[in-house]
C-alpha cells in the first residue's frame, strides 16, 4: 500500500532480481501474467522480471506485485486489522519492520497456542486425555481446511 502522493516510478529501475527472468518456470509466469494484461488493455509496470499492477488484492500470482493507493492510513489499517487473510502489518506504527518472522515467546501463527496444542497432542497419544475433552486448547487451521482437534 502507498501513500496517494507517492509515484511508483523508482520501483520499475530496481534491477536487483532481474536474474530471475532466467529461471524457465518464473519466466512461464511472468509472460503468462504479461499476455493477460496485453490482453485485457490493463495499465501494468514492468521490469525484466517484475510486473506492478495496481490492484487492492492482497495476493498477487508469482512474477506480479499489486500495490494500491491510500488517503487515510487510519482506515487503512482498519481494514487490514479486521481482514482474517492477514497475520500481521508491518511498517510504522505497527509491527517494526524486521521482525515480523521473530516472534517473542508467547505469539503464535494465527493466536493458536502451538505448545498447548503438542501439550494435548502427547497427552493424547499418552493416554491421559480423551478426545472431545474440554482441555482441548481450540480449533487448528491449515490454508486449506478447519482441522478442529477434539
């Protein structure tokens, strides 16, 4: 997300992974990409191996980058905090930049206790916990599905 004010056009001259337009399987990705937005006349950016398109998406296909213009940061970070696809917001005022990947001691993926989870989980193998058992520390998701534990 960028400011409003903000132009794009120093993003385009950054050439340190242009090494990856010779990687065969990105290479298939990026023209793929690119023949899409020929085709449908969209407004895009590119590098030898990147392409900006601007699209409010979170996710974007391999070899693009989506980036979308904000007025109201506050609102902004509303929406993010409120959007279950996001783990966490990186930047000022939020998470510092540079450890999003180094959590403290008592922060799990997705608010799920990983430790109470392999607790239960021994316990069970263990005999000394049934399934369904009310000290079951909660519902465990994957990307793809709800895996519920007890």
């Amino acid at each position: 997300m960028c400011p409003s004010n903000t132009t794009l056009s120093h993003c385009c001259r950054c050439l340190k992974y242009d090494y990856l337009a010779e990687v065969h399987k990105y290479k298939n990705n990026y023209d793929y990409n690119l023949a899409l937005h020929l085709l449908n006349k969209r407004f895009y950016m590119s590098t030898p191996a990147l392409l900006l398109v601007e699209d409010a998406g979170l996710f974007s296909p391999v070899s693009q980058l989506n980036y979308a213009f904000y007025s109201n940061k506050s609102n902004l970070v509303g929406e993010l905090v409120n959007n279950p696809s996001v783990q966490c917001i990186v930047g000022h005022d939020c998470m510092p930049f540079g450890q999003a990947q180094c959590p403290a001691i008592n922060q799990y993926a997705d608010g799920e206790d990983t430790l109470a989870f392999l607790l239960f989980f021994e316990r069970m193998i263990n005999g000394n916990a049934v399934a369904g058992n009310s000290a079951c520390p909660g519902n465990f998701q994957s990307t793809k599905t709800l895996v519920k534990v007890c």
